[in-house]
C-alpha cells in the first residue's frame, strides 16, 4: 500500500473507533463482564490459529535480528496463551470505574455538582514485540469504554492479527459493538505517522517500545500522549543492607525475566560493603550466565574475570538480556545522583535497614515506582491487585506506574439544579 492508501485506511479506522466509542457507553458493566468471558472463551478455542500465527512470527525473528530476550517476550504457547485468556477474565473481576463518583457537593445556592468517571474515548495504542500485548490493551480499555486502535510491530504482526481476530470474533456474538476493537493490519511506519496525526478522531495515543519509537510518536502526535519509555531501573545496596537480602534481591530482579522493562540495568554498591557484596554477588550472577560490567574498583573487587569495562552509554542502556552494568558509590547521594542523572524514572529500589535512607531514597529518587528491601519485578500492574496493565507510564501527568482501569478514564462534572439562574 501507498502512503495515501495508508491514511484513508488509518482514518476510516479512526471513524469507525469514534463511532463505537459511542456505542460502548450505553454498555452495563455486566455486559462488559460477559463480552469479555466470551472473548477469553474464545482465544482459548482458537489457541491452535494463535500459535500457527506465533510461529510464522519466531520463523521470522533471526532475519529480523532480535535476542534471545527479544524471542522469548515474542514466543507463545500453550500456557501463555491460557495465561492471556486468564488475564481477560481477571478484567472482567475487576471493579468497573466508569460511573464512579469521585466527589458529589452541594453548593449554597442548593446546586448540586457531581465529578464522574467517563472513558476518554478513542485510544491509539501503539507496541512493539509482545502479542499478549494486543489482547491487555484491548480488554482494559474495553472495560473502560473506550474503543481502541492497536498498531503492533512487524516482528509479531501474525501473532497480533490472530489474538485480534480471536477476541472480535469472540466479542461480537456477545455484544461487542462493532470496530471497538481494531488492529492495524500492516506494519508500514507511515501508520504510525497517520495515527499520530489523526486528532479528530484519536483522543490519546500510548507508544509503547525503544526510545526511537517513543519519540518519533512524541515529535508527531496532534493529541496528548503517555509515554511507556525506557525501564533503565537500579537497585541500590546500602551500607546498611542486609547483604544476602541484597543479594537475592538484584539476582531477581536482574534474572527473573531480563526482557521487560521493570528488570535491573545498573546495581549501585556503597563503598562501605563494596569488599564484602561485590565478589558475593558477581560470583552468583556470572553463574548465571550475566555479563557484567563495571568500572575498575569493580573489577578488583569482584574476584572474578572477564568483566567488561563499562563506558559511559551503559549507564543510560536498557540491555533487556543477561547484562548488567554495576557502579560502586560513595554514598546514599551519588546513588540518588546517578539515578535520578541517568535513570528513565521507571522503578529504583533501596536496599537497607536503616528507615531514614530508605525515606530520603523514596523522596528524592524522581521515579515513579521506588521501593525499599523489594524486587524491581513488582513494578507490575498484575502485582499491584490491578489486573492487567496497559504498560508503566514515565510520565507525571494524568498517569503515572503501572496503568490500568482507572488510568485509562477521565471524567466530567454533572450538574443538578432546581432552576437556579447566575
């Protein structure tokens, strides 16, 4: 297709997610609640389609050069796609926003005024990598009312088509209005200028992905975006730490799932138990598999060789693999100072026994998840009781961590007079 072609399809899209977004609001929350069942139901029944689709995908990903770490947030099978469908009717559980009064006053002149949670409308949402991806963003603004547009990469573009295909076809039996849901079929970057540019009809767009991706949306975009960026995220051990909580607690947060964007990038070590934690930790992680990267104090303390010496861009790298760059500090500030210079205000963690640096840690670190003597992988929609997640936003405004159900609403005042003139 032509670049003209491109944008009569990305705007009848954009038409028709108007209209159903229209329709959505006439929806019950028990209707929702069965749509999404039916849809759950059906990604099930089509797991055979979904992981034919996966495979012409992973056939794919050498040519297109992904990692290890890349493949495996691509891969599908059996227990992911249950897990998926699992997710859906967590969403269907959750407590429906849309309605909710967020504050109700009357005023002296008897009028009375209501502040209600409304969807926002149209939702663009554009991502990269993972499937499971099309069917969490779709169900949560679904539950929320709003009609969604998903624009997918090209490394699971089969993978997306499938689960898209599935929860329509699930959906609609059921209720779902028509084009609440759609994906983009095709992977041309000039959809991703034409959704961006398309503000009579988007009413937010939500990149998620690399750095390049984020801001090429940013740089576009007619209509207010909440960014999903980089997950540059450090864990900092304290010379108050308990060491082998310190201990299990980089490993993981480094090892548990390195591909996503809550994993450890940079461990920060206080000097004062740089000689006893450095070697600890560098001898549990090398047998795992991570390579590690440091400056030379690190290395002399580490006891261990082929440490790679670290340069200046690993401080700002989002790996997503086994690798991670490690800097000893003098302490509790130069921690905050790196992070707060180079961190993507994601999710930072302290570990420490003493409450006062763990208070100055959570105050001054400028990110949006910071946690003391916990994990980096419990920056999590899922793990914060709020089911699925759309992604963690890095922004401040509007909506900030993990982004869920009531991330995704706005609202509108309700006035109630008795005839009452100004």
């Amino acid at each position: 297709m032509n670049s003209e072609e491109i944008k009569e399809e990305v705007l009848k899209m954009g038409q028709q997610a108007r209209a159903a977004s229209h329709a959505l609001t006439r929806l019950s929350t028990e209707k929702k609640n069965q749509i999404l069942l039916a849809m759950a139901d059906a990604l099930v029944a089509r797991e055979s389609d979904i992981l034919e689709a996966n495979a012409k995908d992973l056939d794919a990903a050498d040519e297109l050069g992904l990692t290890d770490a890349m493949k495996d947030r691509l891969r599908l099978d059996s227990e992911r796609v249950a897990a998926i469908a699992q997710g859906i009717r967590e969403v269907a559980a959750l407590h429906d926003p849309i309605g909710e009064v967020i504050k109700d006053w009357t005023r002296p002149n008897g009028l009375r005024l209501i502040k209600k949670r409304t969807p926002i409308g149209v939702i663009g949402i554009i991502f990269e990598s993972r499937p499971n991806v099309t069917s969490d963003a779709a169900v949560l603004c679904f539950k929320t009312g709003n009609a969604t547009i998903l624009r997918g990469g090209k490394e699971a573009i089969h993978s997306n088509r499938a689960i898209a295909a599935a929860l329509q076809e699930g959906g609609q039996p059921a209720g779902l209005p028509d084009h609440s849901i759609q994906l983009i079929p095709f992977t041309d970057r000039d959809s991703v200028r034409h959704m961006a540019e398309m503000d009579k009809y988007l009413d937010l767009i939500i990149p998620r992905g690399g750095a390049g991706l984020i801001e090429a949306v940013v740089s576009m975009a007619r209509m207010p975006v909440i960014k999903h960026y980089d997950g540059i995220c450090h864990v900092y051990v304290d010379k108050d730490a308990d060491l082998d909580m310190a201990e299990a607690i980089a490993v993981n947060s480094k090892v548990h799932k390195p591909s996503v964007c809550n994993a450890l990038e940079t461990l920060l070590i206080h000097r004062d138990v740089a000689a006893e934690f450095a070697p600890q930790i560098a001898q549990n992680l090398a047998a795992k598999n991570v390579e590690l990267r440091g400056e030379e104090d690190f290395q002399k303390l580490a006891g261990i060789d082929n440490i790679i010496s670290v340069d200046e861009a690993d401080w700002t790298a989002e790996y997503l693999d086994y690798i991670l760059a490690v800097k000893i500090v003098d302490d509790l500030d130069a921690a905050i100072a790196h992070i707060n210079h180079y961190g993507s205000h994601h999710t930072d963690t302290i570990v420490t026994a003493n409450e006062t640096a763990a208070d100055k840690f959570q105050l001054e670190v400028d990110s949006a998840c910071v946690f003391w003597n916990t994990s980096t992988r419990f920056s999590d929609g899922g793990e914060f009781g709020f089911g699925a997640e759309i992604g963690i936003s890095t922004d401040k405004l509007h909506a900030r961590g993990p982004m869920a159900l009531e991330e995704l609403c706005s609202y509108k005042y309700l006035g109630v007079g008795t005839g009452q003139v100004r």
